[in-house]
C-alpha cells in the first residue's frame, strides 16, 4: 500500500468509526427505553413492522480474584505458573 492510499483509508476508518458510535449511541437509547418499560412490567417483545426485539433478564457472577488470592495467600509467583500470555494488536483512531 502506499502512504496515500492508507492516509486516505486511515480518514475512512475515523469516519467510519464515529458513524458507529452515533449509531451505537442511538441504539443505546432505544434499547435503554425497551428495558426500562419491560423491567417496570411493560411487554418483554416488541414487534416493529422487520424486527423483533425481546427484553430477558439474567444473573451474572464474578469472581474478585484479587481479594480471593490474598485471602488463599496465593503468590505472584504460583500465579504466573497458571497464567498464559498472548500478544494483542491494536489500531486507536483519533481525530486531529
């Protein structure tokens, strides 16, 4: 590739991005509204004349594996031998 063609994708990318996040952000809103009416006893599916949008409820667990080890007294070191390394690439798009 040459340099103007990635400057010249590098601003589609930035474009593209923040496409999706007003788009994320509208979605957000309106599924935001779905919940808060479903979760106050209002319909669980909502039908629109393509798609179908169902509100579900679930549980969720985590483990704080911080205060677990120091209370099992578990080393850095005990926790290294457990732990795998994997090497992750990334691409930050910012505007000027």
């Amino acid at each position: 590739m040459t340099t103007l063609t990635i400057t010249h994708d590098v601003d589609t990318l930035g474009a593209l991005l923040a496409q999706i996040e007003t788009l994320t952000t509208r979605a957000n809103v309106i599924k935001d509204a779905i919940k808060n009416d479903a979760s106050l006893g209002g319909d669980k599916v909502v039908d629109g004349d393509l798609f179908r949008a169902t509100y579900s409820e679930s549980n969720r667990s985590s483990v704080n594996t911080k205060k677990m080890y120091a209370e099992l007294g578990i080393t850095p070191a005990q926790i290294a031998k457990y732990t795998t390394t994997t090497a992750v690439y990334t691409v930050k798009v910012t505007s000027k």
